[in-house]
C-alpha cells in the first residue's frame, strides 16, 4: 500500500491535493482509496512532529497489513 502525507483544508467538504502530490495519484482516478484524517487542535503545527507521526504509523500500518495478506493467504491453502 503506497502512502502520502501532506497538509491540507477542509473547503466545502473537499480536501485538495497539493500539486506535488497530485502527479503521484493521477492514475488513480475512480479507484478506492483508504483517508485517514488528522486534524489539527488549537495551538501551534509541528510540521516535524507530523512527519515522524506519519513516517512511524505507515510502517507500523504497512507491516501489519503484510501480516494480515499473509493470514488470508494461509487460509485458502
């Protein structure tokens, strides 16, 4: 599974995809996708911090995912 991370706006319950990013999802048009949504709370953004956050979270998503393939595999044998 491919990930992105990037920040973004909320407007007229729309998120738009910065132009960087775009040209790594054309080819995604009428495909599923999985979002998960981050929003910020009141205070000061760490882009950083959002950076680590995203980093560690998709490499723990992605190994658990591989686990799961591997069980849904096992099972049909």
């Amino acid at each position: 599974m491919k990930t992105l991370a990037f920040k973004s706006k909320v407007e007229n319950n729309k998120i738009s995809i910065p132009d960087e990013m775009f040209a790594q999802i054309k080819d995604m048009n009428q495909k599923d996708v999985r979002v998960i949504l981050l929003m910020e709370e009141t205070g000061e953004f760490n882009e950083e911090a959002f950076k680590e956050f995203a980093k560690i979270f998709f490499t723990r998503y992605a190994t658990n995912l591989e686990s799961f393939k591997k069980l849904i595999e096992q099972s049909k044998e």
